[in-house]
C-alpha cells in the first residue's frame, strides 16, 4: 500500500489542526444534534468551530473525498454546549427541565450575543421539532463569519491511536462572565486549567490535540439535572 502524506496532523505552520481547551477567537460553521447514548432521548448539542485563518497554515480538507474542495484556514474543534446532555427530567429540587426549551435557549442566547436574534424571533412557530430547527439554523441562519470568544473547558483522555486528546464543552456562567461573547468586550471566563481543565491522572502526555482522533466521537457519561 502506498504511504499517503496528506491530513498527517499538522499545519505547514506545525500547529495541530484542532484547537485545545482555553480562551478561543471561533466562528461557528454548524451546529449539530449527537445522540446521548446513556438517556433515552437525550442530546448534546455539538458547535463545529474554527479559529480565524492563520497564516501558513493548512488544516483539513473541507471534503476528505473531494481534495479539491481544499483545506481549512484555520483549526477546528467540536465543543458540547454544555457539560451535560440535554435531556427531559426533573431537578432534585421539583423543577422540570424540557429538552428542547434548553436547547432553544441556548440558541436565542448565541443568536443574542451574534446580533441575529431577529432570525430567531422569525422561527416561531415554524418548526415541529428540534431536529427541523437545527437544520434550520444551519440551513438559514446568519452566521457565517461572526466570530465571537469562548472560553473552553475539558478534560483529557486517550484516543484510539494512543495520544492525548480533549473532550471539550462551555463552561457554565460564573460571576457575570459568560462561556462566549463579543471579541475584547471583557465578559467572557478567563480560562483556567485548574477549573477548567480534567487532566489524566498519572498518565504521561505524549500529545496534545490528537488530530487523528479529530472524526472519531468519544462517549461521554456527563448528564445532570442539577
């Protein structure tokens, strides 16, 4: 079999094409529903992100079975809007939680933040399920380009070619600050990897960013309705 030399890991800059937990300058090219596995019915709700265009870079390609599609200029990254999967249930403390209002409120508040709510406000009432929506939203909603700050926690664990990598989700609000907002307005958490960050215990790094496990989807075991 003949050895190939494209998507190795890196970018002609050495960078690793997918971004690591911290603070972050992303767009959002798509959102996307992922199954929970662990909880009838439940999601995460996964943002597709890309840092802005770095020079001398070149990250995957856009289309693995069409190369000429080309590459993309910055590093990607899938982070979990929350922690926990969004799910049907009840709080310890009576109060009801609705899987797809949680969504939606996620949504109206990145929509907020990006000065497009006027394309939230025009959904009502225009779709029978979560699903259509976020289709929606990826088919028609203005975001392309808008680039915001996140902050961006996780925690590490070994991928399926024996390397570092991250599973990655916003953090939740903290005095006033907020898991992304508009780039220098001061509002966003400033990361922190003694609180933001689960590392592996006793396990020597070997790597960061592991890009060969960038397609594959770690199952995760976070849910709470606390």
């Amino acid at each position: 079999m003949a050895l190939s030399t494209e998507d190795l890991g890196t970018g002609g800059s050495g960078l690793p094409k997918t971004i690591s937990p911290g603070n972050k300058v992303l767009k959002i090219n798509s959102v996307e529903l992922e199954e929970f596995k662990f909880i009838k019915d439940a999601y995460h709700l996964i943002l597709h992100v890309e840092t802005e265009p770095i020079e001398g870079f070149e990250g995957f390609a856009l289309d693995k079975d069409n190369p000429e599609k080309g590459h993309f200029k910055g590093q990607i990254g899938k982070i979990k809007a929350s922690q926990y999967a969004f799910a049907d249930g009840e709080t310890k403390t009576g109060i009801k939680i609705q899987r797809d209002r949680s969504i939606l409120i996620f949504l109206q508040n990145l929509c907020k933040t990006m000065g497009v709510n006027d394309w939230m406000q025009a959904q009502h009432n225009k779709h029978d399920t979560i699903e259509d929506f976020v289709d929606s939203f990826n088919a028609s909603a203005p975001i392309k380009d808008i680039y915001l700050e996140f902050c961006i926690a996780g925690k590490e664990y070994v991928g399926k070619t024996g390397y570092t990598n991250y599973d990655m989700w916003l953090p939740k609000a903290e005095k006033g600050k907020y898991a992304f907002g508009e780039v220098e307005e001061g509002k966003v958490i400033r990361y922190d990897e003694k609180l933001h960050l689960k590392k592996l215990e006793n396990t020597e790094v070997s790597k960061f960013g592991d890009d060969d496990d960038f397609k594959s989807s770690k199952p995760s075991t976070d849910f709470s309705l606390d």
